[in-house]
C-alpha cells in the first residue's frame, strides 16, 4: 500500500515563526503537491513538485515556499506565520502525471 | 491555469436514493478526471476517474459522465446507503503547459439519511 506520512496531525505555532511541515512518500512517486483545505473552499493547490528539486506554483503560494531535496520527501514552510494560515494541510504524490493521487492524513496548523 | 467548480456545495438525500454531482472546468486541454471521497478525520481517498477520450465510466454503484464539448462531469451514486455520507471532491488534470497539476473543485458534502 502507498502510504504517505505527515509530520504531525496538529500544530500551534505563534505568529511570525517560521513552520515546517513534512511529508514522505514511500512509493517512489515523481509528483507531491501541498495543499490547503478550508470549509467551503475544497482543496486549494499551494505548491506542485514533479521531481527532486523542481517545483510549480499552485493557486495560493504567497506566504509560503517548499522544499524537495530528495524524490520521497517534500517539505511546506511557512516564512513567517500568520493567523489567516490557520488551516488543514494536505500533502499527497501520484506516481506521474493524470494517475491517482494519495493523500496524507492531513496536519491542522494553528496560528496563534 | 484550471479554474473548477464544483456544485452542490451541500446535498442530503434519503437512503436508497440517487445522488448526482456536478463540475465544470475552463481549461479545454484537461484530460484526467478524477473523483475523491473524505470521511471525517482522514485524506481524501480516489473513488473513480475518466480520461477524456472516454464519455462513461461505471462501478458498480458510482458512475462518472464526461462531455468534453461543454466542459462538463458529473458524478452519479445509486442506492444511497448510510456510508456514503462524506465529502466529495472533483478534479481536472492534464491542461495545458501541465506537468501533472491536479486542480480540485470546493467539495460536496452529502449526507444519506437513514
């Protein structure tokens, strides 16, 4: 089974901290994408990688900014923490492009 | 870039009724679309897809129609049961310039009522 792992289920953090969110994959996936979900508004895409080191904007990346070092490991950060980036995280991979995506279990970021 | 819309944002129905999703997307060049189901507390979870050189596909209870002319999917579930009841997203993959971006629309929340 595919399984992809993030780093924490629940987070607080103050405002202005710098916050790292993890996530790996152990199915050697080309794609991994962060998203952000909030009610009402689905998944909102932050940041796409298609492989080690190259990355794409998605719809929402102002605030943040992402790491990919090596294929199973994709990293959020958040520069400097704001309250309105109080959200659920979502972190998945497919295997290439228009397969099926996996997603993590989600990370529910509190900014206080 | 992909812009999906995603409706009804709520949906309840009686058990053993039919429930029907819709979404449109912009980008005429997408051509993998594919369905996710949330439950409470977890990552979404793929439960069908199409590719655009297809107009249906089927299993059994879920089906998924496609008109690529209008820009249009849906998703259809029969015999609603009680199990169904989550948080349905719909997505659009494969448009132009696309390295394997995958857009998602606002998600419905159905709810099957015993």
């Amino acid at each position: 089974d595919v399984k992809v792992t993030q780093s924490s289920r629940y987070l607080v953090k103050r405002t202005g901290e710098k916050v790292f969110l993890e996530c790996v994959q152990d199915m050697d996936h080309e794609n991994m994408f962060w998203y952000r979900q909030d009610p009402g508004l689905g998944l909102r895409l932050i940041y796409f990688s298609y492989d080690v080191k190259m990355k794409e904007k998605g719809d929402i990346p102002e605030g943040y900014s992402v790491s990919r070092e090596k294929k199973e490991r994709f990293s959020l950060i958040l520069e400097s923490a704001s309250t309105n980036q109080t959200s659920m995280y979502l972190c998945a991979s497919s295997l290439y492009g228009e397969t099926e995506a996996f997603f993590g279990q989600g990370t529910r970021l509190t900014v206080v | 870039g992909e812009n999906v819309e995603q409706h009804p944002s709520t949906l309840s129905v009686q058990e053993g009724d039919s429930a029907v999703i819709k979404c449109t997307y912009s980008d005429s060049a997408s051509n993998y679309f594919p369905w996710y189901k949330q439950e409470l507390g977890k990552g979404p979870q793929l439960i069908i897809d199409i590719r655009s050189n297809v107009g249906e596909k089927k299993d059994q209870r879920i089906a998924v129609t496609l008109n690529k002319t209008a820009k249009h999917f849906s998703l259809h579930i029969t015999e609603t049961q009680p199990e169904d009841s989550a948080v349905y997203f719909c997505a659009a993959s494969g448009g132009s310039g696309n390295t394997g971006k995958l857009i998602f629309g606002q998600g419905t929340t159905l709810q099957v009522k015993p």
